[in-house]
C-alpha cells in the first residue's frame, strides 16, 4: 500500500539522530514537523559523488527495485526526492537497530536465536528469489539486516541487488570482500545461488561471532574462499555446522536453494514461538578468525581509507584544474607584455616619424619662408628699374624653388 501524502522536500522532515554513514551518504531518523508526525529512516546521498563515481544508474536500479518490493521481511522505499545537491530516500524506519549492532552487543547468539534470524531472512530472500523476475540481492551481511520492534529481520540496503532471468549470470564484482562467492572472485558470473553463499557466512557468524574468511590480508582471505577453509569452533552445534556446509560450496550448483535452506533440521528444530528475543549478555567465543567486530571496525576503515582516498583524487584533480588555469593565466600574460612591448615599439616609431615629419615640416616652411623673401627682393630690384622678361623671370624661380619636380 502506498504512502499517503509522502513527503516531498527537505522542510516536510526534520533530521533528528544520524543512525549510520556510508562511503556516498549518510543515514537518518526522521519526523514529519505536522500532520502525523511519521517517523522515517532518510538515507542522505550526494549526487555530485554520485555522478562522480557514475552511478546514477546503478542508484535509480535500487530505487526501482525497492519500490516494487512489498513483504514484511524487506525494508520499504516510501519516498525519493532531490533537493540541494543531495538524493533523499525515506524508508521503513527499524527501531530496534541492524542485526551487527545486535550481535555485537551479544559476541554470539545461542542456536534457537540464530536459526529464527536465518529462517526470517531466507523468507525475504526466498520472496525475492521468486518473483517473476527474482532480485538478487549481492550484500547480506549483518550491517545489512534491520530489526523491527518486535526484533524481527528487514533485509535493507539493496544498492548491490540487480534482476535475474533464469539460466543467466551475472558477473558484477560486487559485494563485501568477507561475503563474496568463490564464482565472484573468479569473475565466472554468479546467480542466486551467490545470495545463499552470503547466507552460509552469515549463520556463521551468527553462531560464532566470527568471520569464517577473515584474515590479515584481501589475499589471504581471498585464498581462504576458494579454498573454502571452513574451520569450526568446537562448540558449534552440529546441525549449524552442517548447515553452514551445504550452503558454502565451491560449486554454486551444489548449494542448498533457499527453501531448501529454510527446510533443514537447524531450522525446523526450534519453534518459533518459543524461541525469545535476542540477549545482550555477551558469551565470548576466542578463536583464531577475527570477530565479526573485527570485520566491520576492518570494512569501516577501508570505507574511510576509500573516502579519503576520493577526497585526496578530488583534491588533485583541482591542482591539476588550477595548475592548468595558473599556465593558462601566465600565458595570457606573457601575451598582454607581448602586445604592451609591440605596441611600445610602434609607438616609439611613430614617434620617430612623428617628430622626422615635424622636422620636414619646419625645413619645408623655413624654404617657403626663404623663397617668399627672394620673391619679394626680385621685385623690389624690378620696381627700382630692374627689369627681366618673364622667361627669365620663370627661370629665376624654377632654380631656387625647392619644390620644383626634376
């Protein structure tokens, strides 16, 4: 059922707690300030580190798909928008917190609680896998999995899930480095059967409070998943150990389906109605893998090293903008001191010629000057009884005109 007047801007909510942050946003409880006054969990993200990092596509893929989902094991998508540079998705809000917080506090769950946290997440994931065109999800992990108020699963985050046809592969390396099939790491595509992977590592860690693949180095673990060293705690009940087995084969073929999953003794052992909330008393369980605490406070530092990482490229990517503009600029001015000494050096010609014309000008007058006087003496000397034919007088001043073309 759709939300009724959803909100639409960022003055229709009022960010009260930031509830986690992420390589591109961050995540927020959120009230309506009137009306109903509805409690959200907003999810903040940056466009420009979207386009930056070109995944819009990838983003509207999950917005889509989480608009189409409706089952009470699936986080909702009520509302989209963007408003000043950021994408604002508002979500079913869990109150009781991620399962990895849950397990965290706990170190590890006791059976019965593990096998109702698997069981309720293999029914949102047996929903997705059959629809008529099955998501696969690619990222189950704890940090993943939300728990509502009455603690039960609401599988979250879908930025990795992508549509599946049957008898297709998909070959996305994606995912969290701990959680990822042996067919991801060897880029021989992957389907469903990836997601049932995840669920193998999950009730691993579920049981044991840690991490079945973890290790000191991205190598070292790889290396441990395709050879699948799966090493147990020696207090792990056998039916989990056993489950955890089937799920977690080398061969995607080999691995339990989901329902098949959801069918095995470790499920069906324990009744749900008496199966109790999950404690907070913490039960340690040492071992030589790293706790799933250990794993996350590993992935959180990675996440930061890769914002860093981003932020170190971004500044960069502005020296280099800004060197290119410095050189742009220095030549600019190296050609405005060119044109200044062009036009210095015209300007002292034409002074040159200026003051060369000036000179002609006062010698041209000075002749003129000169000429008009003798003009003047040639007839005075005729006026006093001198007297010339105009022949000669034309002769006379043919000779001292400086004028006179040769």
């Amino acid at each position: 059922m759709a939300l009724t007047n959803p909100p639409k801007q960022k003055k229709d909510l009022i960010l009260e707690k930031r509830l986690g942050k992420g390589f591109f946003g961050e995540v927020y409880r959120a009230t309506e300030p009137d009306g109903e006054k509805r409690t959200f969990a907003v999810k903040l993200i940056g466009q420009a580190l979207i386009d930056q990092n070109r995944l819009t596509d990838q983003l509207q893929r999950e917005i889509d798909i989480l608009y189409a989902l409706k089952h009470p094991r699936i986080v909702r998508l009520f509302f989209d928008f963007k408003e000043d540079g950021s994408i604002y998705l508002g979500m079913e809000f869990a109150a009781g917190g991620s399962l990895f917080d849950r397990l965290n506090q706990a170190t590890k769950f006791k059976p019965d609680i593990a096998s109702r946290y698997f069981c309720e997440t293999c029914e949102a994931l047996d929903y997705l896998h059959h629809l008529p065109e099955a998501v696969i999800h690619r990222d189950i992990k704890p940090e993943n999995i939300l728990l509502d108020s009455d603690d039960h699963i609401k599988l979250a985050d879908f930025g990795w899930a992508n549509k599946y046809l049957e008898g297709s592969q998909r070959d996305t390396f994606c995912g969290t480095l701990d959680y990822l099939p042996p067919e991801m790491i060897l880029g021989t595509g992957h389907d469903t059967s990836a997601d049932m992977w995840n669920m193998g590592v999950l009730l691993y860690e579920l049981v044991t409070g840690q991490s079945p693949f973890g290790a000191s180095s991205k190598e070292a673990t790889c290396r441990l998943i395709l050879s699948v060293d799966l090493r147990f705690p020696a207090e792990v009940e056998a039916d989990a150990k056993d489950l955890v087995v089937a799920l977690c084969k080398k061969k995607p073929a080999d691995r339990l389906k989901v329902r098949a999953a959801m069918a095995h003794v470790f499920i069906t052992k324990f009744n749900e109605a008496s199966v109790p909330r999950a404690p907070n008393a913490t039960e340690v369980n040492a071992d030589g893998r790293p706790s799933v605490a250990a794993r996350k406070l590993k992935d959180d530092v990675e996440k930061q090293q890769a914002e860093l990482q981003g932020a170190l490229d971004a500044k960069k990517r502005s020296e280099e903008a800004l060197a290119a503009s410095l050189t742009e600029h220095d030549n600019f001015v190296k050609l405005i001191q060119k044109e200044k000494q062009l036009k210095a050096s015209a300007m002292a010609e034409y002074k040159e010629i200026s003051e060369r014309v000036s000179s002609k000008d006062t010698e041209i007058e000075d002749l003129r000057k000169k000429l008009e006087l003798l003009k003047a003496q040639v007839e005075a000397g005729a006026s006093g009884g001198y007297s010339a034919s105009p022949s000669k007088k034309a002769e006379f001043f043919n000779k001292i005109n400086p004028f006179k073309k040769n």
